[in-house]
C-alpha cells in the first residue's frame, strides 16, 4: 500500500444492520457513520453484544447490510456479488480471528500460503518463498512444517497474522487478536501490529483488553449498535475496562 494516500480508506454511511430473531427485529447497528484514515491504527471498544463485530462483518462484507454504504479504498462493499467479495476480501483485507481460523490439517506454511493460492497472485514457487518470509517475520519459520495443533496459542496467532499479511493487503481486521492470549504474547502481538502500521498498514482492532486499546492511534466505543458521541480519541480507560 502507498503510505501516502490521501483522504479515507474506509468511510461507513449510515450503516444500519437488523436481526430477524423469534422475538422480533433486532437493530445491531443504528447508522454508524465513520471514516477511517491510511495507516491508521483504530480500536473499537464495547460491551458484549453492542456491535463491534457486526461492525467489523459489515466492513469485511461477511454480512450482508440492511441499509447504508461501505466504502474500502474507493469499492462499495455490499454492491459486489458474494464471488466477487471473496475475491476482493482476498486481495485488499486481512483478516485475523480471535480463533485463529486455521487449517489444522494443513502446515503452517500451507496455511499461509491459502490466501495466495486464491487468488492467484504468484506461482507456486513464488508463494511458498513468501509464507516463509511472513513466518520468518512472525519468528516462526523453524516451525513452518508442523500442524498447528503442534504450537501453542500465542503462536497460532502470529501464523493467523502472517497468513493476513499474505497477499500484502492494505487494511487488517482483527476480532479480539488477544482475547486469549496472556500478557506477554498479546504484547508481541501488538509491536507486530504498530509494525504494520508504520510499515503502511490500516488496521482496525475490536478489543475487551485496555492495554490493547491504549497502543491504538484512534479508540471508537459502541454502545447498543450506536458510536459514543464525544472525542473518539480519548475514550477513558474506565470505560474500556467496564466492557470486559
């Protein structure tokens, strides 16, 4: 991605997302509008169950939108085809799951390698040279030809990071990417993904843990599908807490 791209990579307009449950309509989402800058570091806080993953999903085109616009580097998400967003997600995000998400029959270097198989953006020479790259980077290249049951948890999560960065997309999502870790591997984490950013990354976090959101650049708190009104860069540790 060009660090110098001017303007948002990512602007929602009034998004609005709504459940059928057997109890009725659910709002998970009451117009959230936003823009999200190049190389931007964004956390998004808030209780269990007010949005913050329905956010994210909106944003990946995971889930479908029942009103609004997402916009992603000049794309609008929710006009493409569901083959066309697969492939569109392969190519411009990364997305890393607080479940890691890997194959577990799979090694770790053929996990890495899935995105770029996909879609197609190097030979298969070319793309295994590059998950080892990515696994080097995450201090995990000694281990590239083991199953992922065969490391710990921390240690998935850096081979779900280095699969993310595959295709070198320009936004990374990240669900929770600490919420099971302990301390010092979500601390890991974290410098891996303030390393992104500088190295030209977007990357947007939704997170319980504070010490998370405090290395963020901008922190956006939720509450009941709704944005908390007031300065979104100063949103109290208190309150961050209180989600958890």
């Amino acid at each position: 991605m060009d660090s110098t791209v001017v303007g948002s990579i990512i602007t929602l307009q009034d998004v609005k997302k709504n459940y059928q449950t057997p109890a009725g309509d659910f709002q998970a989402l009451k117009g959230i509008t936003v823009s999200i800058d190049p190389n931007e570091f964004l956390c998004i806080v808030g209780k269990s169950g007010a949005g913050k993953t329905t956010l994210l999903n909106m944003i990946t085109g995971v889930d479908s939108i029942s009103s609004g616009k997402v916009n992603v580097n000049g794309i609008s998400v929710h006009d493409m085809s569901e083959d066309e967003q697969a492939l569109w997600r392969g190519l411009n995000l990364g997305i890393i799951y607080q479940s890691f998400e890997l194959m577990p029959m799979l090694t770790l270097l053929e996990n890495v390698m899935l995105p770029m198989d996909f879609c197609h953006l190097y030979t298969p020479g070319k793309s295994r040279e590059r998950a080892r790259e990515l696994l080097r980077m995450v201090e995990l290249e000694e281990h590239m030809n083991k199953l992922p049951n065969a490391i710990s948890g921390g240690q998935q999560q850096r081979v779900a990071i280095a699969r993310a960065l595959a295709n070198d997309p320009p936004v990374i999502v990240a669900d929770e990417p600490t919420g099971r870790l302990d301390s010092t591997t979500a601390e890991t984490i974290l410098d891996i993904f303030e390393h992104m950013v500088k190295e030209g990354k977007t990357i947007i976090m939704v997170t319980h843990d504070a010490s998370a959101a405090q290395r963020a650049s901008r922190v956006l708190e939720i509450v009941d599908g709704e944005l908390k009104t007031g300065d979104s860069t100063n949103i109290s540790m208190k309150s961050i807490v209180a989600t958890a």
